[in-house]
C-alpha cells in the first residue's frame, strides 16, 4: 500500500509541478481574513509509551513535531503568501483528563497565540518560542487513558473566549491513535463515548462554523482504525484519514492547513506539492523555493545541489533551515538560481517525503501612483520583486530574459503598449510610455514569460499589478481672453490645461489647439501657442472695427491615432474700436535729379516736404493725433552712398495741417538716402501704420558747367604747350650766340649804328628799322650763328634789307674785321672792325 500510494504522489507531483510552472497558483478571495486552528493532541499512554507493556504508537513524538511544523508553517505563510491574513493556534492535550496548552506571549488566558508577524525579525523570536513551547521538552509523561470528549469540552471553553467573527474560519485537528478507552470500562465503552461525543460536537461544533480534522496514528497490526474509522468519518464529515506511517503526519497537516487557507485573498501566486527525491527543475523569477522533508528516520540528512554544486544550509547565502535534528525539516532558498537542483536525504530513504513550496517572484507597478491626468503621457515602470519589494537580480543567462507585454485596460477598452528593458545596476525595469484617453480607474496587466532550463516556457507572470491607477478628466479653459480691443492693435488670449483640481498641466503633449476671430461674415484662425509656463497663447490683431466672437478648438492626438475633442465651442464676445491708421509719405520731388548750383555757381537748395496722413490719404490734425508737441514728432536722416550722415542737415518743421517742409543747402554733389521717421507717441483711436518713408535724391552738377570746364582745361593745355614750345625756341636760340661788335660806318668813318652781339646771348638776332632809325636806307638787319664753329671763329651771316625790299640786299658771312659794303650807298657794315677801318672812308 506504501509503494502504490508513493508512485500515485509521484505521478501527480510531475504532473502537478509542469502545470504550476505554467500558471501558478492566486487564492480566489473568500471573504476570509484568518483562521483560528484548535489542536487536540492525544496523550494517552499508547501515543507516547511510558507504561510497560503498552505499545507506543508515535516514537518520533510527531504528535509534537507536527504541531511546531504547523505553527512554523502558518507564520511562513503569513511572511511570504497570506500577508493581510492573521492566524491563531491553541493546543489542547487530553487523556483520562484535558489540558490547555498556555503561552507566555499570548494574552488574555494566554490559551490562543496569534501568529501575524510583519517581518522575519517579529517572526524569529516567536517562532523560536513557539518551538520551545510545543516541543517534547516541554512535555513529560502522559495523560492516561483516550477519552477524546475531555478534549473537546476543553476546547469548546477555548473558542468560547473568542469573539464572534464571520471573516475567520475555525478549525479543530484531532490526532488520537485509538478507539475512547477508560481504565475499567467495558471493550464496547468507545460506542457510548463515540454516541456522547458526536451530540457534544453536532450541539457546539456545527459545520457551518467549525472545519473539524481526525488524523489517526493506529497500528496497524490492530483493528482499532476500521471500528472507529466510521465514528470520526460521521463527526467530522468525512474529514477523518489514517496515516500509513508516523512520518507521513506532518504531510497530512500540511495538506489541512492548505485547505483551510487556500481561498485567503493573496496577490502572491504559490506552488505547494510533494515531489519525488532527486532532480527537479526550478524556473527562473521565483522569490523562494522551500523543501520540507518528513523523515521516517530523524538521523538523516536532508541533501540539496544547485546546478551541480553542493549547497551547505548552514553557511550558504540566502539559506535557512529548521528543525534540525526531527522528524520535519524544512529548507529555505531565497532568491534561488534557476537550473536542475538535486533534492534528497543521505543516506537515501524511501521512506523520505519531500513537500516543496514555491513563491513566484510578482510584478510591481513602480510608475504611475495615485490620480493622473487624462492625456497627458505618463510612464508605466514594471519590475519583478520579492514579497518585500526588493528587486530581483539579473540573471546572467540569457535564457532566463523575460519577455514581456502589458495591456492597459479601463472601462470595456483596452491598449497594448510595449515595454522596453531597462537594467538598473542588478535589476530589470520594464518601461512603457502610455497616454490615457479615458477617464475613471485604469488597470495595467502584465503577461511575463520566460523559459527553464530545458527551453519549456513558463509563464512568470500573468494578471493585474498592483491597484492601477485612476485617471482624471482635465479641461482646456480660458484663462484671460479680450473683452475690449482697437482695431489695428493686438488683443492676446490665453488658455490651460487644467487637471481636476484646477492645476495647470505643464506637461508638453501633444495637443493642437486654434482660435477663430469671427467678424461679420470674415473669420480668421490663430493657433494657441504653448509657452514654456505650459499655457496657450494666441495673439490677434483685428482689422475691423466692430463685434467679434472667439471660439476656441482643441483636440489631441491619442496614442492609438484617434482624435479626442477637448474643447469646441464659444468662448468669449469683444468689441473693437475704430482706430486711423497714420503713415508717414515723403512727397517726391519731380524729379530725382537736382542741379547743385546755378550756372553762375550759386548752391541751390534742396527742398523736402512730408506729409503725415491717415489710411484713406486724408491730412490730419496733428495736435489730436500726437501726444506731443508736433513740432518735436518728426526727424529726418540723411545718408550718403558711402554711409556718411548729415545729422541736423535737413530739420522739419510744420507749416499746415499734417504738412511738414525741410530745406538745405549743405549737401553738395552725390547721392542720398533720405528717410523721413517719427516715435512720437499718439493718442487713442490713432496708430501708425507707416511711421517712416525714404527717398533716394542725386544731386548733379548745371549743365553748362560741363562746356565751361573744357574750354578752360584745353585752353590751359595749349598755353602748356605754346610755352614749352617757346622755351624749346628759346632754347635753341641761345645755343653757340653770336659775339663781337657789328657796326654801320658812312663814308666818313663815322658810326650810324653799333650793337654788341655778346649782350642778346641768342644765335638770331633781327634789327628793324626803328632800331637803324640813325641809318639810312636799311630798314631790316639779320644776324645769324648757325654753329658753334661760327661762335668759336666770332662768324656770323648777315641780312641786310635797304629800303624796305622784300628780299635782302646783302647775304655775307662776316668774320672779325670783315666788311660789306651796302648796296649803291656809301655805307659799310662792319664785323669788329680795327681801327684801320675806321678812319675817314672820303679819302
């Protein structure tokens, strides 16, 4: 029977373990919020031995082990699965008499212990107490006879110290080993005990409030199990089961407590199976794993290897271990490493039962928290964590990478987003970006998977995390609009996005949002620009006169690429006021081009006038226009090509209604850019629309001028050249000059006429008749020197004309002391004469 009943757990075991590494297990919510579990522990002298010749039903003192087990399981499963839930334990021992089991950390009677602890630190010291208290040190002896009735009076005054509560579940666990026996009593005593027993607990027991367990613990070389088996199946309601070995206690305590809290609300998804010593595969994101090991023999030595390697429980990281050295140990592994672990007992038994409990590793929902705005993008952070938050680490082997996707889920409507990968030093964060368009409670579920060793997937994860979030409608409102506005100047409106709470949303989304100028039968649309504060803002400047509408339109753009109105409607009324525009006109000279000066060269002024007018070219009284004096409202600049300026050349001044005149006379020959500009502040219902004009005026030359100028440049030329022709005559008539003395002697010797040639210094010298007026008949002398031989030698040709004839009488070459005589007169020129020559010519 052993033997079938181990295959069968086996069998189920892998079957039950390749389905839970598929979808493990999430308590479905039954309302109950702890459990209060009353054990009545038989004493009698067959549990435990102690009288001669009494067999002794459990020599491993399980009826202690199992009791420290259930107390030690319940505060594990408060710590890592059921952590909203609370439990309490109270024992009741019984024999020929019933006693309450007290401890010291209970209050009240000190009969009930509560096991809630928050933490592992509140948990060790009671768990520590808690096995001190059960353990069979702290029992000696034993109770007598089996009368089970006693223990259940005594548990009845028990519950009745409780208060009523319909969210805890009661339960009563008997483990007795025979039929109700009293020293004295007849062989058929255990009927009538039975009869009495069944009324006390169908009176103060009922099934409706009270869960009540029989484990027997019978030899079974005696028939005792088959006469009370149907007694314990009526008073329990078929919740009575006999052990097959002594070992097999604790799992059959294990399996009551996992009844009677399977449907506590969790969010922890577990696994909780017996599984055969040897290999087994252990997934990846498991927060622990734990093996409970229920020994036939307490000297064995539970054995655990992780990926090949031995795992010492005492000195390995992340490792706890308890009851070491009973019939029940349990191993913890925090964190473990996914891979093939080898779990056994050495020396091997095949009396070993091994339980192994798993807690998968949940999804924590890091980002978003609280309220959210309705399209404004938030950021979805997912991360594995253990039942105390802390991060799992990253795995190494890239096997294990978990390959996720998240749906956002809210009213009937659902988005998928995808999430990226993020390592933060050892840990994952999955990210997604996601705009809510809906308002009201949003839940995010996550589908994680990921694969073991052997390359089977397994689904880490699969369901809501966390409690979502809520999601807030928002509204796109006028925050300062136009009540009052002037044609021609700019009117400004401004919105926000408001959360519920009338706080601007600065977060840059992606909205577009416009308005629209309605006047008359014309319309006109601005967009609303966002500013860095996060406002909207739109700037419009009306061109008419009169009744405006503002409507405003803004709409957003969803992730799913559907649009979503947030505002559609009117939002205000203004009026404008008629405004004159004024523009600032040069009145342009007929021609561009100006003569400089007259033609006597007088500076001929250049003349401006500028005229300041409204939009339909009408002049305008400039006292109501400016809020200054006009006279000081307009200023003219006057630029070269160069980029000289004249400041101050040409200075306006009024001289009729919006007519302004400005004359000068300092500009002279170029081209200027004149512009016309005026800053003057202007009164209400006046802008302006042009508040500067520019001309471009050349300034030329008269044209007579130009005529002028060349007669006198070529008349100058001709003088340069008549004079360096007259100094090239020059010149050449005071190379090799005539020298000596030329005389004209009458027939008496006597001097008409003497000139010395040295003091001319030329080579031509001409004598006219008014020059020879003491001479008589000549009227023309020449004198030449045509070389500097002639010089040398004192020669010269002489020309001597008599009477006025056209051709010259004498043409001689004279040398000094020569002589010609002049025609038919009694006259001699003479060529330095001696004084030979002079004497009287009569004789």
């Amino acid at each position: 029977m052993r033997g079938k009943l181990r295959f069968i757990l086996i069998f189920l075991s892998i079957l039950f373990l390749t389905i839970l590494w598929q979808a493990p297990l999430r308590a479905q919510d039954s309302g109950v919020t702890g459990v209060d579990i009353l054990f009545i522990i038989d004493q009698s002298a067959s549990m435990g031995g102690g009288e001669p010749g009494v067999p002794t039903n459990d020599p491993l003192d399980l009826r202690f082990y199992a009791t420290q087990f259930a107390a030690e399981w319940l505060g594990s499963d408060r710590l890592r699965v059921h952590d909203d839930a609370s439990y309490r334990i109270a024992v009741v021992h019984f024999g020929s008499q019933a006693r309450a089991q007290r401890f010291s950390s209970a209050g009240g009677s000190g009969h009930w212990q509560e096991i809630a602890p928050d933490s592992e630190e509140d948990w060790g010291p009671l768990s520590r107490e808690l096995q001190t208290t059960l353990g069979p040190d702290a029992f000696s002896g034993h109770m007598g006879w089996t009368l089970p009735l006693l223990g259940f009076e005594e548990a009845k005054q028990l519950f009745d110290e409780l208060p009523p509560d319909p969210t805890r579940r009661r339960a009563i666990i008997i483990l007795t080993d025979g039929l109700p026996f009293d020293e004295g009593e007849s062989p058929y005593f255990y009927v009538d005990h039975f009869d009495e027993l069944k009324r006390f607990v169908r009176d103060n027991f009922p099934s409706s409030e009270y869960a009540i367990y029989t484990v027997a613990m019978n030899d079974s070389s005696k028939p005792y199990w088959s006469i009370g088996e149907p007694y314990w199946q009526d008073i329990t309601g078929d919740q009575a089961e006999k052990v097959e070995t002594n070992d097999d206690v604790g799992v059959l305590f294990r399996r009551i407590l996992l009844e009677l809290t399977s449907d506590i609300a969790t969010d922890v998804r577990y696994t909780d199976v017996e599984i055969d010593p040897g290999e087994v595969v252990i997934p990846p994101y498991l927060e622990s794993v734990e093996f409970t090991f229920f020994l036939s023999d307490p000297t064995d030595l539970p054995q655990m290897k992780i990926n090949g390697a031995e795992v010492d429980p005492e000195t390995a990281g992340g490792v706890t271990r308890s009851g070491e050295g009973t019939p029940i140990q349990t191993i913890r592994v925090q964190d473990p490493e996914p891979g093939r672990w080898f779990v056994d007992v050495d020396p091997p038994d095949t009396g070993v039962n091994i339980v192994m409990r798993t807690i998968n590793a949940e999804g924590r929902l890091l980002q978003p928290v609280g309220a959210q705005s309705q399209y404004v993008p938030l950021q979805i952070q997912y991360q594995m964590v253990d039942s105390h938050g802390n991060p799992l680490r990253k795995y190494t082997d890239n096997r294990y990478d978990l390959i996720v996707s998240a749906t956002v889920e809210s009213g009937g409507e659902n988005w998928d987003v995808d999430l990226d990968k993020q390592v933060d030093g050892d840990s994952v964060i999955y990210l997604a970006d996601f705009t809510p368009v809906v308002v009201g409670p949003h839940t995010i579920h996550v589908h994680a998977e990921s694969e073991d060793v052997e390359g089977n997937k397994i689904q880490v994860y699969d369901g809501p995390i966390g409690s979502g979030f809520t999601v807030e409608a928002v509204t796109f409102a006028p925050v300062d609009l136009p009540t009052n506005g002037r044609q021609y100047e700019p009117v400004t409106a401004v919105y926000e996005l408001l959360d519920a709470h009338n706080r601007r949303i600065t977060e840059d989304i992606n909205l577009e949002a416009a308005l629209t100028f309605a006047h008359d039968a014309a319309s006109d649309e601005v967009d609303l620009t966002r500013q860095p504060d996060g406002s909207y803002t739109a700037e419009y400047t009306p061109q008419n006169n009169g009744p405006h509408t503002l409507n405003v339109h803004a709409e957003i753009t969803g992730d799913d690429g559907k649009t979503y109105i947030l505002a559609d409607e009117e939002s205000a009324q203004f009026d404008v006021a008629h405004t004159r525009l004024l523009s600032v006109r040069i009145i342009p000279p007929e021609k561009s081009e100006q003569w400089d000066t007259t033609l006597w060269f007088q500076r001929i002024p250049l003349k401006l006038e500028i005229q300041i007018v409204d939009d339909g070219g009408q002049k305008v009284d400039l006292d109501d226009a400016f809020a200054v004096s006009p006279a000081n409202a307009l200023q003219i600049e006057v630029r070269d090509q160069k980029g000289n300026e004249y400041p101050d050349a040409l200075k306006p001044a009024e001289v009729s209604q919006g007519l302004y005149a400005a004359e000068t006379t300092e500009l002279g020959i170029g081209q200027y850019e004149i512009t016309a500009q005026t800053n003057a502040a202007l009164n209400d219902g006046f802008m302006f629309a042009q508040q500067e004009d520019s001309i471009t005026l050349t300034r030329i030359r008269h044209p007579w001028h130009i005529p002028i100028l060349i007669g006198l440049i070529v008349t100058i030329i001709v003088l340069i050249l008549l004079f360096i022709a007259w100094r090239r005559y020059k010149h050449a008539r005071e190379v090799h000059p005539a020298v000596g003395d030329l005389r004209i002697v009458n027939h008496y010797g006597s001097t008409r006429f003497r000139q010395r040639l040295d003091s001319f210094g030329r080579n031509r010298i001409t004598f006219k008749e008014k020059e020879l007026s003491e001479t008589v008949h000549v009227t023309r002398l020449e004198v030449r020197c045509d070389s500097e031989d002639a010089h040398e030698r004192k020669a010269v040709d002489v020309k001597v004309y008599l009477d006025g004839d056209k051709q010259p009488s004498v043409e001689r070459t004279l040398r000094p002391g020569g002589e010609v005589k002049l025609g038919q007169y009694q006259l001699w020129l003479l060529k330095d004469p001696t004084d030979a020559q002079l004497i009287d010519r009569s004789e």
